[in-house]
C-alpha cells in the first residue's frame, strides 16, 4: 500500500479523543490491513481513570454517547442508537444479556484492568449479527494473553481514592514459564457511598413546565419528574357577597363550600325567610372558583446529594493460555458483581393522595460470571492462513429490588460458539469465512415481571473479502443469520391491555450485506464510502413483553407479530493531511424499514404509567462528525497534542401517521444532543497532562408522549488528569506512577438529553480522583 493511502485510512479513525499512544490518555488503535470504510474502527484504550461505566469509557467518541441512565448504568448510544441495536462483547463474545432490554441494567465492566474497547460506529451486522445494526463495542479484558509476555511476572497494583468518584483497589498478576503458558489474574474492587450534585435532583422544569399556559398538565413531563400534578377547582369564599344563614345554622344540609354562600340578600327555606348576613370576605368581580394546582414529589427532590446513588462492584477473574508452535488456547473464568442505588427513582404504585414519604428507593444486583475458550492454529489446511475457534457460557443473573424485596430478576443463560477461518492472501486478495451459533435461555420471576421465559437460537454464516491495491482498498461481506424465539412454560400472564393473547414462537431469517472502499485524492485528501444493508430480529421484549417495565416508567406491551427491522446505510467520510495536521468529516444517512419503537396510546394505565406498543414505522437516521489533531513538538518542554471533535443526529420518522403524530412525534424522545469539544494532551519526561472540555447544545429535535419533550438547559464538562511516571527507587519495583484527575470542573448541572432520567438525576457534580499504580 502506498504511504498516502495507509495514511488516508489513519485519518478516517482520528477522533477529538485519541490522539497520542499511552494509557493515560485514550489513543486510536488503527488497524492498518482494513480500511476504514469496512468498518470504522476506533479503539479507547483504558486510561483507568474517570470511566465509571463502558458508556463512560467511550463518551468522548464522536458519534457516541453513554445512555446515562444515573451515574452507576451507562451504555454505549452510537448515533442515537442503542440497547439491542448496539452488539457488546467482551473478548470476541457477546455479553449481551438483561442491559439491552432495560436502562438501568449496567454492562459488567471493569474500569481498572480492562485494556481497551474498539468501536464500529456503522452497522457491523455482516460480523456479528442483527444486534449490530447499529454499530459494536468489543472490550479486551486482558484477562488471556494473545502472545508470550516479556517478562516470567509481573504484579500490577493500583489504588485510587476519590471524591465524589470510585475509591477503587486492585490487582493483576501475570506469571508465565517464558515459552508455553501464561496465566493472569485480576481482582478489583470500586466502591462509592453516594454522587454530590449542584442544586437540585429534579430540574426546574419540573416545577416550572408542569402547567402549561394553555391550562391542564403536561402528564409526560410530570411521569418523568414523577410529580403527582394535578388541577383542581376550588370554590372561591369571595366571589358572592352574602352568607346563607339557613346552611350557616344547618351545616348538614351543605352540599360543598358553594352552600355556605348567595347572592340573595334573602333565602326561603322550609316557607320561612331568613336574613343573609354579608360576607365580610367579598370581593366583586372575583371568579366563582379558582384552580388549586396540586405539585407534589413522588420521589424526593434532593439538594447537594443525589440520593440513592450508592454503587458496589467487584471482579474476579483468571485466564491461563497455552502456546505451541502454530498457536494457542486460552481459557479464562470470569465473575462480575454489581450493587448499586437507581437515584431519584421509584417503582412504588402508589395512588394519587397517598403518604409518598413510605416510597422505598430502587437497587439493581447483577452478577455475571462467563467461563471462555478461545484458540488460534496457524496453516490449518491448504489455503487458509489461520483458524480461530471462541466458545462461552454467559450467565448473567439481573435482580431489580423495591427496598429489600425483589421486584423481579432475570437469568440470562447463554452458551455461544464462533470458527472464523482467515483465507491466506492470493495476490492483494484476503477475506474471511466465519460460523456461529448462539443459545440463549432467560427465565424470570417476581411480581413485577414483563417478561415470559424464552429460549432464542441464533445461527449463522457470514463471508468477507478485502482488496488492497496500490491506488485504492475495497471490501465486501454477506451474512445469513437465522434467529427462533421458543416460549417456555411459565407463569407469566400478559395484561388486559396486551397486544398478544396466547404467546406463540417467532422464527426470522435474516441476510446482511456490506461493501466499502478506501481511496488516495492525491497527496493530501482521501474519501471512504459504505453501503450495508443489514437487518435484526425483533428481541423477546419487542414481541412478548407485558405489564409494568418500571425501569422505562412504561406499562410496556409487546406485539408478537412484528417484522423484522431492516435498514439501508450510506457513509461517506473525507480526509485532509498535512504537515501534522488531520482532519475528518463524516455524513452518513441510515434508512430503516419497520424500524421498532414504543409508541403511546395516549392512555395511563391504573398505575398512573404511561400505556406503550411497540411498534413499526419507517425512519432515517442522519448526521455528521468531524474530528481534528494537530501536534505540536516544544523541544525541551515536551509536546502537545489538540483534537476536537463535533457531532450531530437526528432520528425521524419518515411518513409518520396521524396517532404517530399526535401522540409520539416524528422524532424519537431521548435522542442525543449535537456536542462541539476540544482536547489538549502534553508529554514531557514522564510528565502526562490533559485538559477537556465538551459543550452539549439544548435539543432541538423534540419527541412527544402526547405533549411535547421539553428540552433542558445546553451544560459544559471539563475535566482533567496529570500523570507523573516516577523512577524506580529499587530493582523489584519496575513501575510507579501517580496521578490526580477531575471531572466536571465547572460543576455544571448536566442532564444528557438522552437519559431517560434526565428530569430526576443529573450527572455527578465536581470530582476529583488521586491514584497509585505500582508495577513489581
């Protein structure tokens, strides 16, 4: 390849937030044998500071946000997309289990000793599947050695310590005999009692926005400040002049305050006359009655301390590997805990008038624990370059808790098994040819469950073939994936509002396609093109869900005989370098075909949620991202590096209905903001340092549950870290580095336009970490 054409696909990977190679600050990770039209690649690699969650970890990607559904759940949001349209794995496995389907489940992660995570922000359905249609995250957990280390150990120890962040400990061993086997072992720990925030839990607006001008209450917005909003009319005493005497003397003949009171001077009761007194509290021209707007907190409104807010969590994990001439095989078992407070937050029924001070706060317990094998034979057979086998059981257990009794829990049960085989290169042609299969069982329990117990069977082939020539690189790929939903005998029962009346099996046949190509514009400028026409079946949540999903405030019902989802991507990205500089910018327009989403009846169900559908409509997805890093050399100071990033996208649905929109809009609730940020990374002799700031602009693009989202204020992150790498004071210590890091300097009160709790709890205030991290 010639040295412009690698460096147009360098330059299609460059983000506002990676542009320097060390672990302090999130670099790119170029994979130089793909362009980038083929998927997009951008990898974080972990700088173990500040990332609370995977959503965390990537939030600085353009194009990608964190669902930020409270400070302890975030999931990666690519181009408005996520949930079950965003494939998660961990160690080329899937890890996908109850955190699709419900916000406040949290991915399992670990933020100390994960290595990396690479993101394909367009549809990379043709590798993985349907649940790719909006893009991947693949996460390395370090936890199996791909190659021999250097060194026979190593001891890896860190402690941090925070203010309103983790405190969080933690080590990873790698011992290895220096020719065949290697085996590491990570345990961590991050803990945190609660988050502070600026002001208020509950924005303004929840107080402000309940009553609009032109009378009623806006029911959307009082749902999600979980306000009890409501307008009563109220007999004025001032509005009639007189009091009645006979009711005055005979109160248990009044009917309401209004009997009290007439504009007669004179009453005739029973054939006797009585004399009207004045009423001492008249005033004429006053209305007859008066509205009394009833604005009451179902859930605590808190100030300075975002309540509720705790987060536990553990891991555990070991991987040993076995190298032999043409290969390896690792295994590794691995067990996640999590405990944490969802803020702010209350699954309680409870009627209008009830006492809301007996609520009881919501808790979420996850555990994980996967057990993987995975290999690599190098020349296996004539004409194939490598053979790479994955296999894994997942089980990942989800638990949503009101107090301490167990609202309903989930298990995830999933064994998975993939054989990719690497064609060896003919000329300038390479490819691939893969085959997966995938068994997933959930069963459920609790008395708020919403959902049956259903066995899903995913199979699959996929091929792709890459082109490199001199002047220009091409690729193409193909999937075929079928999917078969079984529903298990349970006791589960749908509501009376349900779509569906006796569960059946669903069973989709899918194919996916792609094709993407990388060319030089001379010796400055480069282009990428992509098309991909993937598709997804529906999840068991889509088609069977039923009853109350408190985690979205919906009465969620699904509909069994939906169609598949199936969408039509073009992207087209443009490159410019020079002397240093590089710039790139992106426009892409995705075009969904029965693309799946809640939509509302208009109706609150007896609980006071909002009744939902899912449903089907055709929508486009469009937006833009630009990306640009300069570096600068001084000398003897060092050098530094600044990147900037912009983005924007916009969900819409194309030839909305008229209940669509009446009652939903054209554009979907919670959709990401466009976002302008800006990075400056210095290195000098063991000295890192970086400064960040991101600006997230007001919503303009508004959705409705019958009335209309309302839009929060447009906030500001900045934040910090410096790093000093210290020398070695003795020969057993290898490696010592500080640090101290803040987050959210401006103490901004921030809420994501795209979290469903944007009403009821903001991101954390300012916050500031110190860590330790010691190398034996």
């Amino acid at each position: 390849m010639r040295p412009h054409v690698l460096a147009a696909a360098l330059l299609s990977t460059v983000t506002a937030a990676h542009a320097a190679d060390d672990v302090s600050f999130p670099t790119v990770e170029v994979r130089a044998y793909k362009p980038a039209a083929s998927d997009n690649l951008v990898t974080i690699h972990n700088d173990r500071a500040q990332n609370r969650t995977l959503g965390d970890m990537l939030a600085q990607v353009s194009g990608v946000q964190s669902s930020a559904f409270g400070p302890n759940a975030g999931a990666p949001v690519i181009r408005s997309l996520g949930g079950s349209r965003v494939q998660l794995l961990e160690d080329g496995q899937s890890i996908m289990g109850m955190n699709a389907i419900s916000g406040d489940i949290n991915i399992p992660f670990d933020p100390l000793f994960a290595r990396s995570a690479t993101v394909s922000k367009s549809s990379n359905s043709v590798r993985y599947g349907g649940h790719a249609i909006g893009g991947s995250v693949e996460v390395d957990s370090g936890l199996v050695s791909r190659q021999l280390e250097e060194r026979d150990h190593q001891l890896e120890l860190v402690l941090r310590k925070g203010h309103n962040d983790f405190d969080a400990q933690g080590l990873r061993l790698n011992v290895n005999d220096g020719r065949k086997v290697s085996t590491n072992i990570e345990l961590s720990f991050q803990r945190i009692g609660h988050y502070d925030i600026p002001g208020n839990s509950k924005a303004s607006v929840c107080n402000t926005g309940l009553f609009p001008a032109g009378g009623g209450v806006n029911t959307f917005l009082a749902d999600s400040c979980q306000k009890e909003a409501r307008v009563q009319q109220v007999y004025n005493k001032s509005s009639q002049p007189y009091i009645e005497q006979f009711i005055k003397n005979n109160p248990d003949w009044a009917d309401g305050d209004f009997s009290f009171y007439t504009n007669n001077p004179t009453s005739v009761w029973q054939g006797k006359t009585y004399v009207n007194p004045a009423n001492p509290a008249y005033v004429p021209g006053t209305p007859r009655t008066v509205e009394n707007r009833i604005n009451r907190d179902v859930t605590p409104d808190y100030h300075g301390a975002l309540g509720n807010s705790y987060a536990n969590n553990t891991h555990v994990g070991v991987g040993s590997t076995y190298f032999f001439d043409r290969g390896y095989l690792g295994v590794s078992l691995d067990s996640k805990d999590s405990k944490y407070g969802v803020p702010g937050f209350s699954m309680e029924n409870q009627p209008f008038g009830a006492n809301y001070d007996a609520g009881l706060p919501v808790g979420v317990n996850i555990r994980q624990d996967k057990y993987a094998l995975e290999g690599k034979l190098r020349t296996p057979m004539p004409y194939v370059e490598s053979a790479e086998l994955r296999v894994a059981r997942l089980d990942n257990t989800s638990a949503e808790n009101i107090g301490a009794t167990r609202a309903n829990a989930y298990a995830f049960g999933t064994t998975q098994a993939e054989l990719l085989l690497t064609q060896q290169r003919a000329g300038a042609l390479t490819g691939q040819l893969g085959f997966a299969r995938r068994t997933r069982g959930v069963t459920g329990d609790g008395p708020q469950r919403y959902l049956p117990d259903v066995t899903t069977t995913t199979s699959a082939v996929f091929l792709t073939q890459h082109l490199d020539l001199d002047w220009a690189s091409f690729d193409a790929g193909a999937r075929h994936e079928t999917v078969a939903h079984a529903v298990g005998a349970s006791s589960f029962k749908p509501s009376r509002n349900a779509s569906n009346t006796a569960l059946a099996d669903r069973d989709f046949s899918l194919n996916s396609y792609s094709a993407g190509a990388a060319f030089a514009l001379g010796r400055l400028w480069g282009a990428t093109m992509r098309y991909a026409a993937s598709a997804r079946a529906p999840e068991i949540n889509e088609l069977y869900a039923s009853n109350r999903h408190y985690a979205i405030m919906t009465q969620e019902e699904g509909n069994q005989n939906l169609k598949a989802e199936r969408s039509r991507n073009t992207e087209l990205t443009v490159l410019f370098g020079l002397a240093g500089f590089k710039l790139s910018g992106t426009g892409y327009v995705m075009k969904y075909g029965n693309y799946l989403y809640l939509g509302y009846s208009g109706l609150q169900t007896g609980n006071r949620l909002p009744l939902k559908y899912w449903k089907q409509t055709d929508t486009t997805v469009e937006g833009f991202e630009v990306d640009a890093a300069q570096r600068f050399g001084l000398g003897a100071y060092g050098s530094v590096t600044v990147t900037a990033l912009a983005d924007l996208v916009k969900n819409k649905a194309d030839h909305p209905d008229t209940l669509r929109a009446r009652n939903d809009g054209a554009y979907l609730p919670n959709m990401p903001t466009n976002r302008y940020g800006a990075k400056v990374l210095w290195e000098n002799r063991g000295w890192k340092g970086w400064l960040s700031g991101t600006y997230y602009a007001r919503q303009k693009y508004l959705g409705r549950s019958v009335s209309e989202e309302v839009p929060l204020d447009a906030y500001r992150l900045v934040s910090f870290q410096l790093s000093r790498a210290i020398a070695s004071p003795t020969p057993r210590l290898t490696g010592l580095e500080v640090f101290v890091s803040g987050s959210n300097l401006l103490d901004d009160e921030a809420r994501p336009h795209n979290s469903p709790l944007k009403y009821i709890a903001p991101l954390p205030g300012r916050a500031f970490q110190v860590g330790l991290t010691m190398t034996l």
